[in-house]
C-alpha cells in the first residue's frame, strides 16, 4: 500500500492499529505501507503501466473516476455484499464509491466542514459560541478590532486548500438544494445563489475573516496561531484537528458546525471522503486487500485511531453514535463528539457536497482556483461560467460522481 507522507507519529499510530493487526491476523501475508509525498503522482504513473500497489490510496472520488473508467480499480461488489458495507456506511459516503452500480473504493473518514473554536478566548472576551451567521461575523469583526485574526487559515503551498472554503460557501450560503440541483445538471452552476455564494466567498477573504494572512499561512501554523490565542475560529473540514495534536494537553478547543445562515434554518453537514481506498485490478490477492479495508469498517478501528490520530480517521460509520464517550479526553473526545453528532445529522439527510467528493475532475480542479476572484483577478460570473462549462463536457461525458439527494429525498 502506498499512502502519502504521514508525520512519524501518524505512521506510528496507522501501524499499532491497522498494519500490524493485520499481519499478526494473516501469518503468510506481510501488509508494508509505503508513505509518499508524491503519492497521487506516483499512482498514476504506476496505474498506467498496470502496476502499482495491491491496495490504492486515492485523495478523492472525483480523481478516482479516471481509473475506475480504465478499469484500473477492482469491481467490489462481491466484497460489499459479503461484508454488509452498505449497511456499515453512511449513504451518501457509500454512495461516492459508486459507478454504474457498483462499488469500486471505500471512504476512510469524512471530511466534515466544522468550526474549531478557542474556548479560552471566547471566554476571556464574553463571546458564545456563535450560532448564526450574523453572531459570527460580530464576533470576527470585534477580534479584528482587538488586533486579532478573525479566524486562521490558509493554502501555503497547498492551493486545493481553497477547496474547502468554495465547498463551505456553496452550501451554506448558496443552499445544499441548488448545490444538488447543479450537481445534476438541473440548474447551472451559474445561478444567481451559487455565483452569489462564490462573491460572498470573495468579500470574506477581503475582509479579513479567512485570515489576513491566508497565502501565508498553512494549516500547521493555523494551528499555533489559534493554540496562541491569536484568534477564536478556524473553519475547514475536521481533520485540520490532527494539527492540534501538539496542545492535546491543553483543553483548549471545541468542535461544532458552521453556524447556519439564520436562527430559523439548520447547520449544515458539507461532507466528503478525507480520502479512499480501492484494490488494485491487477492484484493476485483481492480477498486479503477486502479482508483489511473491512478492518477500518468498524467502531473498534475508530475508537483506537480517534486516541492515536485524532482527526483524520472518521469512518463514517452508521454506528458511530454506540461508541462509549467515556474513554476519550481532550483532542480525541472533541473528534469523536464532532463526527458523533455529524453523523446522526447527515444520516437523517442534512448534507452538503464537498467538491472533491462530488463534483467531476474538471471542474473540482478549476474550483480550487477560486482565489482569482478573491484577488480580484476574475469576477464571480466568469469564475462560475467556467466552472459551469467544465461541469457540463464531464456531465455530457457521463464522468460525474454518484450524487445523492439531500434532505434524504
């Protein structure tokens, strides 16, 4: 298995409670991982000749759907229903590994959209834990005031950073409905609440509520920043708490969603896959490989991992609301709240769509590069029209990922 170039710790964590388990189960078999920076790079080239690893690591359905249609991937129906996956997995994270009816990778956790807060900072300065928009941006506005960031964030040296913010704004302040609608070729991706959304996007980056110093900064030192008290927020997907590891000690932060538009509507859950596994086509051992991705496939798996690598590993399991609390403090306890509750919420079908997940490659690659019109490089209207062509040659291509309803339609 090839996987990307994990922290020491975090390879240390992936071997006690997966790798290891795993060979000490299958005495004749030996599991090694190999961590790549260049993984993504690295699997492409291999795939192309037919080659590659029994066991494939990929960042995102949206990039998978090449090598699915190559026929690079394992059909794993066999496996899904031998190991009732479909009844083990949230739908709609299920439903991402899907194409032309069949099942060809698993999601390893969710990328949940999320608010991590300072609970100190919101203390020292009588600030609640904002739940309306409208609550938030007062709150920025006086921690800007105070010489604070009005949150942290940002893409040094990694722009697919900006992902999470159009994915963010698309669904929050464009409505997870239109965000369907576009997703199915009902409505462009031109609409006035989409494009308005990608605007609203680019008037918070010019405000200074990304973080005034958002080219500057990556999510390492997001992290020290918000440990620091130098501001109250950072919004992203929940495996940004793997960067808090280092304060674990300190009972600092909280985890909940992004506060909703209005007190009248519901936070919403944008969710995608953190990253997928798939078995190579061309592996002789096909039983083994389903063997170990049904390991992660349990409560067990995300307890352990939750303590040793809190973040990352949020399998989004329909069970994960039976999981003992008890025996989690600090960073792990927070993680397991936070995807505890994301679960029960996108089980009932309150759901957005992040773009990796569900948008076509194309597209997806073009939308990360959302930071032309926060810069003022393009407007809203030309930005989303080029999205919308790309969405529509994919679409007309029949190369868009599986796309559930929200709302549980």
């Amino acid at each position: 298995m090839w996987f990307w170039g994990a922290t020491s710790e975090q390879q240390e964590a992936m071997s006690k409670n997966l790798v290891d388990k795993f060979n000490e189960e299958h005495p004749g078999f030996n599991l090694t991982v190999e961590y790549r920076s260049s993984v993504n790079k690295d699997m492409a080239v291999a795939l192309s000749a037919d080659e590659g690893p029994d066991i494939i690591y990929e960042s995102s359905p949206s990039l998978a759907l090449t090598y699915i249609q190559a026929g690079k991937y394992a059909n794993l129906d066999e496996y899904a229903e031998k190991y009732g996956w479909e009844d083990k997995i949230l739908g709609c994270m299920y439903d991402s590994g899907l194409y032309d009816g069949s099942l060809y990778s698993l999601p390893m956790g969710m990328n949940v959209i999320g608010m991590v807060y300072n609970k100190e900072v919101l203390e020292e300065n009588n600030w609640e834990v904002p739940t309306t928009v409208d609550e938030l941006t007062k709150i920025m506005d006086e921690a800007m005031e105070k010489g604070m960031y009005a949150s942290v964030t940002g893409s040094k040296g990694w722009q697919q950073t900006n992902e999470d913010y159009t994915s963010l704004f698309l669904n929050s302040f464009g409505g997870t409905d239109k965000v369907y609608e576009a997703l199915t070729d009902a409505t462009p991706w031109t609409d006035e609440a989409l494009t308005g959304a990608i605007q609203t996007s680019a008037d918070w980056y010019q405000k200074g509520y990304l973080g005034t110093d958002y080219l500057s900064l990556d999510w390492a030192d997001s992290a020290a920043l918000l440990a620091e008290g130098r501001s109250p927020f950072f919004f992203g997907p929940m495996k940004f708490i793997q960067n808090l590891m280092d304060y674990a000690d300190e009972d600092l932060f909280g985890f909940t969603a992004f506060p909703a538009a209005d007190a009248d509507t519901p936070a919403v859950y944008t969710v995608g896959a953190t990253g997928l596994l798939a078995i190579n086509e061309k592996t002789e051992y096909k039983d083994e490989c389903a063997e170990f991705l049904d390991m992660m496939m349990t409560n067990e798996f995300v307890a352990s991992m939750a303590n040793d690598w809190p973040g990352y590993w949020a399998v989004p399991l329909t069970t994960l609301s039976e999981i003992d609390m008890n025996q989690f403090t600090g960073l792990p306890l927070m993680f397991m709240q936070g995807i505890s509750e994301a679960c029960t919420a996108i089980d009932q079908g309150n759901f957005g769509y992040y773009n990796s997940s569900y948008m076509p490659a194309e597209a997806f690659d073009l939308m990360y590069k959302v930071d032309s019109v926060w810069l003022g490089e393009k407007d809203a209207d030309t930005f989303m029209q080029e999205i919308d062509d790309a969405f529509q040659k994919d679409f007309d291509a029949g190369s868009c990922p599986i796309c559930p309803a929200p709302s549980g339609e």
